[in-house]
C-alpha cells in the first residue's frame, strides 16, 4: 500500500467511531485513501472525519447506519457499491456482559446480526464490485476468541474466521484478498460497553489499536488469511488449537466478569 496508489483508493470503515475502527480510520487516512466511516452515532462520526479532513486533506464520507437492523445493512451496502470500494473493512461489533442463557435472546439475536450477517451482506456487496474490476481488499474483524470455546461471541467470530479463509482460498487469484483479523484484549471502548471487570486481565495481554493495525495491513500486502498481531498472542492461538477444550474454555474466561 503506497501512498501514491492509495491516494486513489477508497476504503469504507464500519464503527469507525472507536478502538480498531478509529485505528483504520487514521492509519488509512494517513496513507491517503479516501474514506467512508460509518456507525450508528452520526455526530461523533462527524467529529472523526472533521479530525481526520483537516490533518490528512482527504476525503471523507459520513454515513450513519446500525448494523443490526435490515435499513442499516443495506444502506452500507448500497454505499460499498456506489463508492466502488477498494478496501473494506468489518470492524464493527459489540458483546454481551452476559452468557448464551442468562443473557436476553433479542440481545443475542441483535449480536448475530451485527456479528455474522451485517459482513456476510457487505462483503457479498464487496465482491459484487471486486471481482469484475479483478482487485480488492476486504478485512474482517474477529477475534482469538473464535479459536477458543467462550459462547456466542466465540461462536460468530468462529464463523468470521472460517467465512474468510475461504473466500481468500476462493477468490485471492481473482484479485480479491480477505483477511479476518484476530486481535486479543485491545485498549479501546469495547469492555466498558460490556459492562465486565477487566481489572484480573494482566496487563501483558493487552494491546495497542493503532500497533495492531498496521501489522494488520502489512499482513493484508503479504495475501495472508489470518492475521494474528503480536508474538504472544500467535502463540496462545497455536495453544488454543492443541489443548485440551477444558483448559482453553477456562482460560477464555478472563475478562467476563459482569459488573455488579
């Protein structure tokens, strides 16, 4: 990624508001890519591309959008399609403080959208655009979560993993890489949202947004289907695959505890 080339280049960014999205946001922006930023606070949104016009000169594009409904969806994917895309990434997520069992059902479901359907529908969107031209790039946000045994959230991004090392299988000759990108604990909005204690999480596990994302377009450049920043975390993902289920669902624990 030059920033000669990339200077004409779009890339759309979902819950750019914060954390890894904002990350993208930035880095992007930085490198010269023309952006899209959505989520669903549209005057935050506005803040961020306001920061990001006046310290990069690029152009950027505000769309607000919740991910978890039909509208929302499809309003992000007419804009994939109308802006013809470059790079795409699916960043946007959210958990529950809550287990599959003690948590509300129309919450679990609101996840599932958000989690599973809402990149499903714009990566489908993506490729509509990528594959006649014979280029892109699509990013999809997981987790180590989804190698371990940790309920629903697991579960999705389980799926978001799998989904994208098939389609870079299917597709990378085409011209179209997709990577899912696993991170571990990262330093952002997410656990306050949840409402967990993340006070027991040692503070080796946890990273950098803006460090994880460059390490996560350098491994974009190289075709790569999973990108898993930092050593350790390469290691426990490697673990997490050749233990015993039992262990790696007791590690996988960490940093669920709800606030009371």
């Amino acid at each position: 990624m030059t920033s000669t080339a990339s200077a004409r280049q779009t890339a759309l960014v979902t819950g750019a508001t914060a954390g890894i999205g904002n990350a993208f946001a930035t880095e992007l922006a930085r490198r010269g890519y023309a952006l899209v930023l959505t989520a669903r606070d549209t005057a935050r949104l506005e803040q961020t591309a306001d920061s990001l016009r006046a310290k990069h000169r690029v152009r950027v594009d505000v769309l607000g959008a919740d991910l978890t409904t039909t509208e929302g969806v499809q309003r992000v994917a007419d804009a994939v399609t109308d802006h013809g895309v470059d790079l795409l990434v699916n960043n946007a997520g959210a958990s529950l403080g809550r287990c599959f069992g003690q948590s509300d059902i129309a919450e679990e479901s609101r996840q599932l959208d958000l989690l599973v359907r809402a990149p499903m529908h714009l990566t489908d969107a993506a490729l509509a655009v990528m594959l006649p031209r014979g280029s892109g790039q699509i990013i999809n946000v997981s987790s180590v979560a989804g190698f371990t045994p940790r309920g629903t959230y697991s579960a999705h991004k389980a799926w978001l993993i799998n989904f994208s090392q098939w389609l870079n299988f299917t597709y990378a000759e085409a011209g179209v890489v997709t990577m899912a990108l696993c991170p571990g604990f990262v330093r952002t909005e997410f656990h306050q949202r949840m409402g967990v204690d993340t006070t027991e999480i040692p503070r080796w596990m946890w990273l950098r947004a803006d460090n994880l994302v460059v390490a996560a377009l350098a491994d974009l450049d190289k075709g790569k289907a999973i990108s898993i920043p930092s050593v350790r975390y390469q290691v426990l993902a490697n673990l997490a695959r050749h233990v015993p289920p039992r262990v790696v669902a007791r590690f996988a624990k960490l940093g669920r505890k709800v606030r009371q």
